[in-house]
C-alpha cells in the first residue's frame, strides 16, 4: 500500500470504538512476546467478528487514539541476531501471512502498522497458546470456550458440499457405492427399486441431484465406496495401518491399506488390527486365558475419531501403527479443541460423517467416547493416553501395560490428570485412595501418590474442590476445568 492509502487506513481505525477487538493501538514497542500474543488474538478476534484483518499499530495512544508518533521500527527490530519478523512467523501456528507496515503518518510521527490475516481454518497460536481479545484486554483463548468455539465454526468446508464425480446416472451411482451397507447398518429395509435407494441417499447428502443425472459427494463416496480408487484424489484418505518390529520404525513387518469407503470397511479393518495386537496370558483360578494388551474399545474408538476430526483440506490420510510397546492413531490436520478438554468437550468439523458413523453404532454418543477410552485405560492398567499435535497431524497413543516405578513423571501427572477428569465425569471426586486404586499402590505408600498430585497441581491440571481443608490425606480434586 502507499503512504496515502496507509495513511488513510489509521483514520479509519481511529474512529472505530475504543472497544474494539480486532484492532489494538500502542504508542511505543514493550516486548516480541507481547507483538506475538497480540497477532494471535486480533486474528482469533478477526474471525469471531467476521473482519478480513486484525490491526496493531504503533504509534497512537490507546486511550484517545491520538497520534503521538513511535520510535519503534518494526521492520529492522531484532530479537537477538533474528529479525523480528522472522522471529514471530516462526512461532506462531498455523504461519499467517501478516504484514509490517513503516510509514510518517506527519512530519516527526513515525507508524508502525501490523496488517494480520484472520484466522482462517483454526485458531492462531503463539508459542502454543491461542489468545483472544476481550474488550481491550488479551486473554487465552482456552479460558472462552464459546469465543474457540465460533472460530472452529466459521470453517465453511463441509464434505457434503464437496463432489467427488459427477455426471451420474442412478445404476452408476449404484455401482460405485455400497448403497446396501447403508442400509444393513441403519437396520433400515432396503427399497425395493433404484429411485427408492437413491431418494434416501439424496435426503442424506451422500449424493445430490443434477441437471443431467446425479454426483456423489465426497461425504458419500468416503463413507460408502466400494473402492476409493473409483475417485480422484479420494484414494489418499484411505487408511493405511502399519505394522512394526520392535518399538521403532526401522523394520516394518507388514503393511495394509483399506480402500473400502470408512462405513464399508470398518469391522473388517478392525478385525486386522485386533489380530496384530498382542495378548497377555492372565492365569485365574483355574484356567488360563488370553486379553488382549489393549482394550479393544479404546481402540475402536480411537480409530473412528482419526477418520471423523481429519482435516480433509490438509494432505495426508488416517493412519494406525502398531508397535511392540504402543499403538499410535494418528489423522492429518489439528483438534478443534486444546488435547486437554478431549474429555469433557466435542467439536467435530465433520459433523455430518460424526453423525452417520454414531448412527452406524461405529463409535460412542457425542461427546461421550474419550471418557470410555480413558475408562477402559484404567481397567486395564495401562499408562495415560498421551495426545500429540503438531503442525500437520494429530496423534493418540495408546501404550502397553507399564508398573508406577517405570512411569516417567510427565505421564504421571497425565495419568492423575485423566483419573482426576474422569472421576468428575462421573460425579465422584478424586481422592488419595482412589488414585492409589488406579495405580495398584498400597496404603502405606500414600506419600508417593501425594508427590504425583502435588506435581499435579503444579502443572495447573487439576486443583483441591476445597484449598481450605487442612487435612490434605483426605482432600478431593478436581481438574482445572471443574
């Protein structure tokens, strides 16, 4: 932009109201920290408010929106021997594109402009925390549900919408999707002619109606394909499972892809995974049998989440890998909720293939299968789920059966974590004792399992329902969010 254009842009922003949350007026540079903070909450805020940009400037007083000039230069700052830029766009999640204008608003007032992009598919984090702006101050975004919430759902790419091939008539789309799943899976009788088959595919969005014939929509054809490869593009979400030797990637010992649509191919794809899966000899009474090393629940569950909350804009597809010592369940894209509120909160952005997979009984109610996860987890003994999310994948890992004394102290704190959430899902509170159940430790050994709540506590994951009992053998905890 030119000087005029900028110039010209700085009144329009002094006179919107004082309150705004898409724009933040600075007379002079505090820290990068703060710039960083800043960029991701006037993005968030941008979106909540429908803005195509969220604005910093320097060089104007907050209180007045008077132009005082700046000495800050933002474009030749450096934070150590890294231009600030550079700095920022490195540490912020997803890289925005934002732009730093340098400019005289008048002779002797220097402005710098911060012109930042609206959060497009996902909050903007910095320094993995997403922040917003509540009048004129900066808060974590984790802190405002409603506010994540409305970004998450400003994302109008909807499955449905999307077509897959076109151009159909009803035989072909026949052809090409298991309509008769569908059917045998909702335990509704199947029509008795085509027109009947494809009505009700139409009323649920699984193909829609054209001027010369029919197209499946990309919902229909990842859910009911009889082959993904019959569509373009399609075929790379198919899901690939991996089976490993030992605990590394070096040796695979054997490898599958399912092409089948998810509805189609589900219980057979689960059956190969239970039959990669290990089993431990429990001795009984008097008989001997085998369990499985990982509840099989939790690993449906998890399985049908990695299909359901992929991001199908980002490349990459669905994938399970199976090792000696853990199994990871991993999708493309990033949750649409902070790993730790899995338990308690629900947001899908295929909210259409969430409820056709519910209504196929593939997985839990809404908002209801992580606790059954991490319920089945505990059953069997076995550490903490642990939930990794990078740039371009979010992945869950399940582990193998491991005693306290081999547990390290990050998975300690989780597994308190996830006991103490699940306890309050329940309405029951955690405890000393019931913690020490969930460990398998004895009585005479509390202390151990007071280091782990304490160092809990410490990391803001769970708090005392009551800070003012004395009596701290017998104090109750619930987690951050309760």
């Amino acid at each position: 932009m030119q000087t005029e254009e900028l110039i010209s842009l700085v009144n329009y922003l002094k006179i919107q109201s004082k309150e705004n949350e898409w724009i933040e007026f600075k007379h002079n540079f505090h820290s990068p920290e703060e710039i960083g903070e800043l960029i991701s909450a006037l993005s968030n805020s941008a979106r909540i408010h429908n803005q195509a940009f969220g604005y910093l400037v320097f060089g104007i007083k907050n209180e007045t929106h008077q132009v005082l000039g700046t000495d800050f230069k933002a474009q030749s700052y450096k934070k150590g021997n890294e231009e600030l830029e550079n700095w920022l766009v490195s540490r912020l999640n997803p890289r925005i594109d934002f732009a730093i204008h340098e400019f005289d608003y008048d002779v002797n007032k220097h402005i710098s402009l911060f012109v930042i992009p609206a959060a497009k598919n996902r909050p903007v984090l910095f320094l993995h925390q997403a922040y917003i702006r509540v009048g004129s101050i900066t808060r974590k975004l984790i802190d405002f549900e409603e506010k994540e919430r409305k970004i998450w759902q400003n994302n109008d790419y909807q499955l449905e919408n999307d077509i897959a091939k076109s151009k159909l008539s009803a035989s072909e789309v026949i052809a090409l999707l298991s309509t008769e799943t569908y059917f045998e899976l909702l335990k509704i009788p199947y029509p008795s002619n085509q027109s009947g088959v494809v009505e009700k595919f139409i009323s649920e969005l699984l193909i829609v109606k054209e001027n010369t014939g029919y197209a499946i929509t990309k919902l229909g054809a990842l859910l009911f394909a009889k082959n993904l490869n019959d569509f373009d593009e399609l075929y790379r979400k198919a899901v690939r499972i991996v089976v490993y030797k030992g605990k590394g990637k070096i040796e695979t010992e054997r490898e599958q892809i399912f092409t089948k649509g998810y509805c189609v191919g589900f219980e057979n794809m689960l059956d190969w995974i239970n039959g990669q899966l290990p089993a431990n000899e429990i001795i009984g009474r008097a008989l001997r049998v085998n369990q499985r090393a990982y509840p099989e629940v939790s690993v449906r569950e998890l399985t049908a989440n990695c299909i359901i909350h992929q991001d199908f804009e980002q490349k990459g597809f669905p994938m399970i890998e199976i090792y000696s010592d853990r199994v990871a369940i991993s999708n493309p894209g990033q949750p649409l909720i902070v790993p730790e509120r899995f338990i308690d909160e629900y947001v899908s952005r295929n909210e259409k293939m969430a409820d056709l997979m519910r209504r196929a009984n593939f997985c839990e109610e809404k908002g209801s299968g992580m606790d059954k996860v991490i319920s089945n987890n505990e059953a069997y003994r076995l550490p903490p789920i642990n939930i990794l999310v990078d740039d371009v994948r979010t992945t869950v890992t399940i582990y193998a059966y491991q005693k306290l004394s081999e547990m390290g102290r990050k998975d300690k704190i989780n597994a308190c974590y996830q006991h103490c959430s699940l306890r309050y899902l329940k309405n029951e509170k955690m405890t000393n004792q019931s913690l020490r159940e969930r460990f398998e430790v004895e009585e005479r050994n509390y202390s151990t399992i007071s280091r782990i709540i304490r160092d809990t506590i410490e990391a803001n994951l769970i708090k005392e329902e009551d800070p003012d009992n004395k009596a701290k053998r017998y104090s109750r905890y619930v987690p951050f969010w309760g």
